[in-house]
C-alpha cells in the first residue's frame, strides 16, 4: 500500500526552499555591500596618498612665498630707477635752460613699468583604476591657478569640460549662490550660472565661480581642492577628456591649464 504524504511535511519543506531562497539573496546582498566597502576603502587610500603627496609641497609654497617678496623689491628697485632716471633729466633741462635762457619744454613720460595680465593653471591629479570592468573609474585632484602677471586680477572663473558631455560626473565642495549666503561664507566656490545642471547636461561643462572679494595678486595662487571625477564606461567612446580653462575680469577670452585629464579605456 503506498503512504499518503502529511500535509505537515509539505508545508514544511516549502518553508526550507523559501528560507534557502532567502539565504541565498542575503549572501548576494552582502556580496555586493563588500564590494562596495572594498571599492571606498580603495578610494579612501588613493585621497589619503593624495594628501601626503600634498604635505610636500608645503616647503615648496613656503618658497614661493620668499620668491613672492623678493619678486616685489625687485619691482621696487625698478621703480626708484625709473624715478631717479626721471630726476636726473630733469635737472638737466634745467642745466640747459640756464645756459641758453629758453623756456624749460617739458616732455611727458611713459613709465617703464607696463602692466599685463597673465594666468595660468593646471591639474594635479591621480586616478583609481576599476578592479572590474563593471567598476567606474575616479579621479581625484586639485585645479591649480597662479597669477604670472603683473596686475591683480579679479572675478577669478573657472570652466571644466568632459568629453564625451555624458562620461562622468564632478563633484567637489561647490555651492550654489544661495546656498553660500545661507552658509555665510563657508564656501568659496559656486556654480556661475542659476540653471548650472543644465549646463552640465546639455555640454558636459563644469563653470565655477570664484567668491573670494579679495583679487589675485601677481604671483599669488589659488586652488579649486580636492575635486572628484566619476567616469561611467561609455559603449561609444573609447575615451574620455577633461579640459580646464580659467578666466577673469581682466582675461575674458580666459586660457587653456598646461595640462588636460585623458582616460583611455
């Protein structure tokens, strides 16, 4: 005679299928979560590594500091020159007038001392590299600006711009115009325009302003820090760009930064 199944065991065994089920996604689950733990800790050690490299270069600005003063006295030299060389004409026509007895012509001068504005910038970047090809690429730099001119400048902006538009995203300690009169000035960097996200999308350009009253004075330097780059794996494009430009009141065309950001994937 064959036994009849209890309906206690079945219900049973449905429940164990049901919980290995549930098992089997919790350990998927947190397959992913170490994952993602992996990759921050990775990303975590590349800023940490970029921040030493940057306590390096303290001795370095310390330098430029000196270079800065004596940049100055120089200046100044050349201006008391200028001033004694203007002195001793002048005491000449005097000499002259004395010995011919003609009226003393006075001649207007230029100063020798042109000013031009000049600004130049750069990346300092380093670059964590996917552990899959699932993995998004980052990047993670400092945007260099240094004033090689002899005038203040003002109104310092600055433009990044990614090609393909849809490659990645940046991001970095940038507000909005109202979010740095909310924070009263916490923020010195913020986004040129009101509709900045659609900048973004429709040409893959970053414009950020400046808000530091101050001007940039010759030899002086300023830093957009610690900015990050996510790059996405792009089907059609094979490579990804970032181009850095910089502008001022006194530079409207701007200028292109020394060097540019290229990932090959």
């Amino acid at each position: 005679m064959k036994q009849r199944q209890q309906p206690g065991r079945s219900e049973d065994s449905i429940q164990l299928k049901q919980r290995i089920i549930h098992y089997q996604s919790e350990i998927v689950s947190y397959e992913h979560k170490l994952k993602t733990l992996q990759a921050n800790i990775e990303k975590e050690k590349l800023r940490n590594q970029f921040l030493q490299e940057k306590l390096y270069t303290i001795e370095d600005q310390q330098i430029e500091i000196y270079q800065k003063e004596i940049h100055k006295l120089k200046e100044k030299i050349m201006q008391l020159e200028v001033e004694l060389e203007e002195e001793k004409q002048r005491s000449l026509q005097l000499q002259q007038k004395v010995v011919s007895n003609k009226p003393l012509v006075e001649e207007t001068k230029q100063s020798t001392l042109e000013t031009r504005p000049s600004i130049q910038a750069h990346f300092a970047y380093s670059t964590l590299l996917p552990q899959t090809e699932d993995d998004d690429i980052t990047i993670i730099g400092d945007f260099i600006i240094k004033n090689i001119g002899t005038e203040a400048l003002h109104d310092i902006i600055i433009c990044f711009k990614l090609s393909p538009k849809d490659a990645g995203t940046l991001s970095g300690k940038i507000g909005t115009k109202k979010s740095r009169d909310l924070l009263d000035s916490e923020i010195d960097w913020v986004f040129l325009h009101e509709n900045w996200k659609e900048k973004i999308r429709e040409y893959g350009e970053y414009w950020i302003k400046y808000v530091d009253p101050n001007p940039l004075e010759p030899n002086e330097t300023v830093i957009f820090p610690q900015f990050d780059i996510t790059l996405t794996k792009n089907e059609e494009s094979q490579s990804v760009v970032v181009d850095g430009f910089v502008y001022s009141k006194e530079l409207p065309k701007g200028s292109f930064s020394l060097n540019k950001i290229i990932v090959n994937y």
